[in-house]
C-alpha cells in the first residue's frame, strides 16, 4: 500500500464501518446445491487403515495468533481455491453470492469457523449437506455434518445477499473494503483485514489460495478482477465477466472493479514486459494516458532482471476517483485518481506497487508484524528505479534525505515492531528502505541482489518471516548480520548510515 501523504483523506471514504450483524442462518439448503464430496485422502489410500481422531475445539481454532491482530483468520483448515460467482445490481449496490471454498483438514473437526461480516446468509452446505452455522463475534462458526479428519478435502458452499460496506480496520485512520464512488464504479481495497466485509474466507495471508470470479452486471458496466480476463457471457442485458487467478494469493488482495471502465491492452508494454499488460481505465483516461503509464513494461523488465521473473501471468491497475491511496491488488493494483494526476508523483507509486507482486504478493509475510518485507522492499525498488534512470548520485541524495528526514521523527517505532494500531507507519516503509540499503552497503552489490533474487526464489507463492531473509542474507553473503538487522529493524533510534562495503 503506498499512501500519498500530501493528499487529505477524501471525505468520502470517512464513512461509518458496518456493524458486526448477527443475522440467523435462513434456511441453508434453499437456493443452490454445493458439488459432490470430495473423496478424502483417507479414502483414497490403499495401504493401511487410518485412524481417526477426536475433534479439537472450536475455541482453539478461532484465529491464527498473528502478533498483531490474533483473532485473524481460523485454524484447523487451508483453502485450496475459492470461487466467487457474485451479481452486483447498481441501482440497489446490492450483491447476491455464492462463494464455494475448497480446503483440506489440518486438525480433527467437527466444527470450523470462516471470517465473515455482514450479510444474510440464504445457503450454507459442506459438501453435499446442509449444515448449521452461528455468528460470534465476526466468525462465522460452521457444524461440519461429520468430523473431518486430517487429509480430509472438504467444499463449504455460502449463498448471501445484501449490500457490502466498509469496514473500520484497527490498522488503519479510514475505512477499508467495499466501495462505490462518485462515477458508479465499485472496487475492493482490503489490506489487511477488509477481506472478510465482501467474502466469507480465512482472511489471513498466511492462507493463500487460488481464485476463480464469475462477476455478473448489467451491461455495459465492465467487471475486472484478479488474474486473467477468461471470457465475458452475456445473456438479456447481463455480463458475466470470467477472472482466473492461477497463482496462490492472500485474502486481502482479492478484489473487483465495476464500472463504466475500459479494459487497455498495451502491446508495447506487453512486449517488453514479456507478461500480457492491462489497465482498466475510466473512458477519458483511456483516450489520454499519462506517460508513466506507458512505462510498465520498462519497470517489469527491469525488477525481473533484479528479483527474478515477473510471478504472475498478467500486470496491470486500475484507476478510480476518491481513493486517496493505492493497493497493490495482485495483477491489478488500484490507484487513485489524485495520485494518477500527479505526474512525479504517479511514477515513483507505479514502481511501489508493480515491487509488491514480487514482495508482499508472491513472498507473502506469514504475521502482519513483518510487513516491512512488503513495505520496506516497495520503498527499496522505488529508489532502486531512482538509480537506474537518473544515477547513483541520485540514489545517494535520496536515501540520505529520508535518512535525515526520519530522523527528525519523534516517537517512531523501528520497522521490526510496528503497533497494531498504526500499521503501515513511515517507519515500515523509509526505515524498512533504509535496512536494505545498510545491507546492500554491508555486504556488496553483488551479494546483495543475488541475496534478493534467491530470497524470492525459494519463497516463491509461499509466506515468509523475517528470519527467512535474514538467514538467505547471511547464507549469500557468508557473513553474520545479527547485529545488522537488529540495530536496523529492533532499535529506538535510526541508525548512521554506513558508507562502505567490507
């Protein structure tokens, strides 16, 4: 996420959060029939008799014990794929869904919990059974109709309806979530925890699944999503706009778009880039692109060389009106019209949020108080583009400057240690930068982006600690980087920079 700092918080986004409701489960076999059960590792092996397990608590499942935010996500479980088919009626901002989950046991349950707010819930089945549910707390507590044993593959299917609001993160000042704004359009913005206000899921990064949208509007609104466009049926004065993410993503990086939009292939940055390039676009910004736009390509080009090649199959944003920040939505950041509006400016997010589908996307940090990696790494690329085309010496006055600037800051947490409460501060993102400077000064260039490209390599659509890139630095490098990284990342005060390699 990269928040332009100059820009005031648009009156629009300060908007209430939706309650926590506790609508009752209405009749859960109405509506749709889920697919047939999937066949258990259990049952599909031939070699001996498994054993089953008494079922764990319900209790010691909800929430994953993330440093900052506990109560995220669930246990007992991990998504293999949701599919969200979702119609979204603008002249009601309502949506009716039907999300399908598909995961495999890790514990012995008989219950298990989803984070979900909001909404009633017209259909509830796991496999081919209707299945009771309650709601405590923003969880929403499913009875599985037989105890699931490790191994076990099991499909939760939840048909709801109602109209989605944003929420009130603890991580952040402003709202996160659903939102429509002053043009029509609806788009998702959901780090860290706004996932659950639009899907029922396990909203934790550290659950990463692959995503199927089947997003139905009435024409000629345009749906985009994560991933690659698949196809567009229409029927009656309806499209359903087909999006597959291939790649295992965190929950809150999942989003839509809808709207009087364009979608703009742009064959040149295709090219260059070697990975299909898209933005969806209002109609004007369509016919009149700015010229960082077109640099995309350039910019994938060059971190593929850096951090290795680009993870996903497509790149590109999309741009709507009042959102005073960007998201690094994977394939398809979202940015705000402000910041796309200001030429210097629109450059160095574009680099920031095309850095986090390598870091923050694909290497996913396993707790939210590691987001440094995502912000941190985003900030670095910034002034790795910085370097590359304007020179060294402009590298050098810039990582000074943010040196010196934040060290005027009063009160401001180390990078390692962020509040729960002020998330994504200057600290995680110029503090964060500056760790991977001191690094890259401490051990060589050439050990330093080697430490880089095999810190992705081996982490590659999984989740990852700080721990994890400590040890790959101090494996590259052959040196001990404790003290480094614990004066960078853990210290009251920002350190010297340091002004030579070993």
């Amino acid at each position: 996420m990269k928040r332009r700092l100059i820009v005031p918080i648009a009156v629009a986004l300060l908007i209430s959060a939706c309650a926590e409701s506790d609508p009752s489960v209405d009749d859960p076999g109405a509506e749709t029939t889920a697919p047939g059960t999937s066949t258990s590792l259990a049952e599909a092996t031939t070699t001996t008799t498994t054993t089953t397990r008494p079922p764990t608590a319900i209790t010691d499942r909800l929430g994953l014990g993330d440093s900052r935010y506990p109560a995220l996500g669930n246990g007992g479980y991990d998504v293999d794929h949701y599919t969200v088919d979702l119609t979204f009626d603008p002249d009601t901002d309502s949506i009716n869904a039907l999300v399908m989950i598909e995961a495999t046991a890790t514990e012995p349950m008989d219950t298990f919990s989803l984070d979900f707010l909001g909404f009633e819930i017209t259909t509830l089945r796991v496999n081919e059974t209707t299945a009771d549910a309650k709601r405590v707390d923003g969880e929403l507590i499913i009875e599985a109709p037989t105890t699931l044993q490790p191994g076990d593959a099991f499909t939760t299917t939840i048909g709801y309806n109602g109209t989605p609001q944003p929420i009130i993160s603890e991580a952040l000042p402003f709202p996160i979530g659903w939102f429509e704004d002053s043009n029509g359009v609806a788009y998702v913005v959901a780090e860290p925890d706004g996932g659950r206000s639009w899907l029922p899921l396990n909203d934790h990064p550290s659950d990463k699944a692959t995503y199927t949208f089947l997003v139905t509007v009435p024409e000629p609104l345009v749906a985009a999503a994560n991933g690659t466009w698949v196809e567009r049926i229409t029927d009656l004065g309806w499209s359903t706009w087909v999006w597959e993410s291939r790649d295992p993503m965190a929950s809150y990086l999942a989003t839509v778009v809808i709207g009087e939009l364009e979608i703009v292939e742009d064959a040149a940055a295709t090219a260059i880039a070697g990975v299909p390039v898209r933005n969806v676009l209002p109609p004007e910004l369509a016919a009149a692109q700015p010229a960082a736009l077109g640099k995309q390509g350039e910019m994938i080009q060059f971190f593929s060389e850096l951090f290795g090649p680009y993870p996903f199959e497509a790149y590109g944003i999309a741009v709507v009106s009042e959102f005073p920040a960007a998201l690094e939505n994977q394939t398809l950041s979202i940015f705000g019209r402000d910041l796309v509006d200001a030429p210097a400016f629109f450059e160095t997010v574009l680099v920031h949020e095309l850095a986090h589908q390598w870091f923050g996307n694909s290497v996913t940090p396993a707790d939210w108080g590691d987001i440094w990696l995502n912000e941190g790494f985003a900030t670095y690329a910034e002034w790795l583009w910085i370097e590359h085309t304007r020179g060294e010496a402009a590298l050098q006055a810039t990582v000074s400057g943010e040196r010196n600037q934040l060290a005027l800051s009063a009160d401001l947490p180390p990078p390692g240690n962020p509040p729960a409460d002020d998330l994504f501060n200057a600290s995680v993102y110029v503090w964060g930068g500056l760790t991977l400077h001191a690094l890259r000064v401490e051990i060589g260039d050439e050990a330093f982006f080697e430490t880089l490209r095999r810190y992705f390599a081996t982490n590659r659509d999984s989740v990852v600690t700080t721990s994890d890139f400590v040890a790959v630095a101090e494996e590259v490098s052959g040196m001990d980087l404790n003290g480094l990284f614990d004066s960078w990342l853990y210290g009251d005060t920002v350190p010297e920079l340091p002004t030579s390699a070993n």
